[in-house]
C-alpha cells in the first residue's frame, strides 16, 4: 500500500499545474500524479496552446489574467520552456465591437487598426479590427512533460496506470490501480480532461452535468511571414495561430458535435471537418481555405455555464474536481490549480494560502 498527502488523477497540463501548486504550497507534503497513459498524452498533447488575454465574464476574465501572470513567471524563470508570444489582431463583425472591448483585459492594451495585413481581405463598413498584447502559444503536451520533470523526484507519478476504483476512508481515499498497486491519500483531485465516464468516478461526476464536445484544429500548410501572428476571428469563436517552428499555420473553430467519447475518437479529420472548416476560412481567409487539408482531433469538457469547474465532491473538501475548462485547459491552467489548492486547504491545513488567488 502506497500513502500520499495528496493524489492528483490526470497528468494533463491541468494535474501537473495543480501538482506543481500543491508543492509550492506544502513542501514538505507527499504528491502523486496518476496518468492512464503517459504525462501531456491526452487532450494537452494535441491542444491548439493558446493563450490570449480575454474572458466572457468576469471570473474568466481574472483566471486569464491570473494565469497570464503565472506564465510569463515560468518562462522567466526558465526560458527554455515551449512557451512563444505571439502578436495578436482580433477581427469581428462591427455590431460585435462593445462585446470584444469588453471581454479582453486592460493589460492585452487593445487598439483599433484600420487595415489589415494583405493577405486577409480588408475591412469593410461591416467589421473592425484591433490589435493587442499579451498573447502567446505552448506546446502544451512539452509543457506538461516539463513542469513532471522539475517536480521530480519529489513529487512521485504513475504513467500508464489506470485508477479502477475510488473509495472513500475514514481519512481520506483509497485508489486502486489496474497494475494492482492500491494508494491511500488524504485528498484527492480529479483532473481527468475529457474521461469524465471512467468507472472509478462517473456517478461522482454525473451531477456536474458537464458534457464533451468534439475539438477541430486544421493545419494550413503554408509557412507564415516572421512577423504573422495570431489572428482571432471573434464572432467565429475561432482562430488562425502561425505555427512558425513548424513552418504552418493551425486554424482552430469551434466544432457543433457533442457528446463524443474520447476513447472512440480516432484522430482523423473527417470530410465534414473539412467543410465546416472550410467555410469560415472562405469568409475570413479565403486566400488559405484551399490549403486546409488535414489537422488534429479530439475532444475537451464543457461546463453547462462555459466557466471551468473547480469544485468539492465530498462534504470535507477531500475530494475536489478540476476541469470542464471548456477548450481553455493550457490557458487558465494556472488559476484553475489556484482554485483547487485554495479548496483542498479548508480540507487539508498543510497546504498554504500563496499570493492573490483569482
């Protein structure tokens, strides 16, 4: 039998920015994170990882600051990292402009521009355009796998091995393990991206209503200019992001298909991606639509009122849930460990109050 303070189940950039947190504020506290695959494997390996400085209400709106804030201190302290700014220009439709000035943040410093780079058709009497600060991308399954390496050897992991059942205790939980390992942990968090229907926790999830949507990204091949940056098409809720390491683009809109199982999705983009895809990129980027022929699926959580759920499960605060981020995992991932490490301290006195929580 295996005895933690703290199990964090899910090695996505959630449970390794919910683990780091946990360690900055208890040092001396065992952790463990628990993956079914690898670490950064799941939704972080293939997410867009981008951030950009906006929120559609007001809690949004601090979580992205927040985590704003978070970011640009873990590439200061190790620029290494797989974290790149990037400009950033919003277009939308003119009758959307009070709701874009609204939703971004004082700090992304947002300016109405008049033109627009060449190769995306100029505006009209019908749109504007802005263009603003704060804005960056990761690879977010590198991230993942970068925060897992500082956290070691202090912090333990288990890759590749399943949580099959979860049982409260007199002081806790109990986890057991499909390598037959069974762990014992004072608090629990469950951070487990889009494998809300696992057995070991379905029925403690089903209240929370929370569904899953199938995630579209396509890849553009054709190499950004050194100064592209990304380009947010407000009223699509989607985006264009240059991809300049790899030499493409990677065009992200918001898919209609629910209610997916993340095991069943195979990765490939359908024909009926394509076209869905195809038609924003005809009205916004036509000069990049042809170019559209492959990408990356799969899927993420959403909460019913699109805001990340952090949230206890028990009536002690032991067992707290992290997620249904809503497409948003890498960019709030941050706050979202906040929140959960401000829940588990009423449970759980060695974990600490640290800075100003969002």
């Amino acid at each position: 039998m295996t005895h933690v303070d703290f199990a964090v189940v899910g090695g996505g950039i959630i449970g390794c920015t919910i683990a780091r947190e946990l360690v900055l504020r208890a040092p001396d506290a065992s952790v463990l994170v628990l993956d079914q695959d690898a670490v950064g494997s799941g939704a972080s390996r293939r997410s867009a990882g981008l951030h950009f400085p906006r929120g559609a209400t007001e809690r949004v709106r601090r979580m992205a600051g927040y985590s704003q804030a978070g970011y640009r201190a873990l590439l200061a302290a190790d620029p290494a990292l797989p974290i790149r700014p990037v400009p950033m220009l919003v277009v939308a439709d003119r009758a959307s402009a009070a709701q874009v000035e609204a939703s971004y943040l004082a700090e992304a410093r947002m300016s109405r521009v008049d033109e627009l780079p060449d190769w995306l058709p100029p505006l009209t009497d019908e749109t504007a355009a802005w263009t603003g600060e704060g804005c960056q991308y990761a690879d977010v399954g590198a991230l993942a796998r970068a925060l897992a390496r500082s956290l070691r050897p202090g912090t333990s992991f288990r890759e590749g091995a399943d949580v099959t059942a979860l049982e409260e205790t007199g002081d806790g939980y109990e986890l057991a393990l499909g390598t037959g390992e069974r762990v014992t942990a004072r608090a629990v968090v469950l951070a487990p991206g889009p494998w809300l229907a696992a057995p070991a926790w379905r029925d403690r999830l089903a209240l929370l209503d929370v569904r899953v949507k199938k995630v579209v990204a396509l890849h553009i091949e054709q190499p950004p200019a050194a100064g592209d940056g990304v380009v947010v098409f407000h009223d699509e809720d989607a985006f264009l992001l240059p991809l300049h390491e790899q030499r493409r683009w990677l065009f992200s809109y918001t898919s209609q298909v629910w209610d997916v199982e993340p095991d069943r999705l195979t990765g490939s983009v359908s024909a009926a991606d394509l076209a869905d895809a195809r038609e924003v990129l005809v009205r916004r980027v036509p000069r990049l639509a042809g170019a559209a022929r492959s990408g990356r699926v799969f899927c993420d959580a959403y909460s019913p009122d699109r805001e990340p759920l952090v949230r206890a499960l028990d009536e002690d605060g032991r067992l707290v849930f992290a997620g249904a981020a809503n497409g948003s995992g890498y960019r709030l991932a941050p706050a979202i460990a906040a929140e959960a490490a401000d829940l588990l301290r009423t449970a759980v006195p060695t974990v600490s109050e640290q800075g100003s929580h969002p």
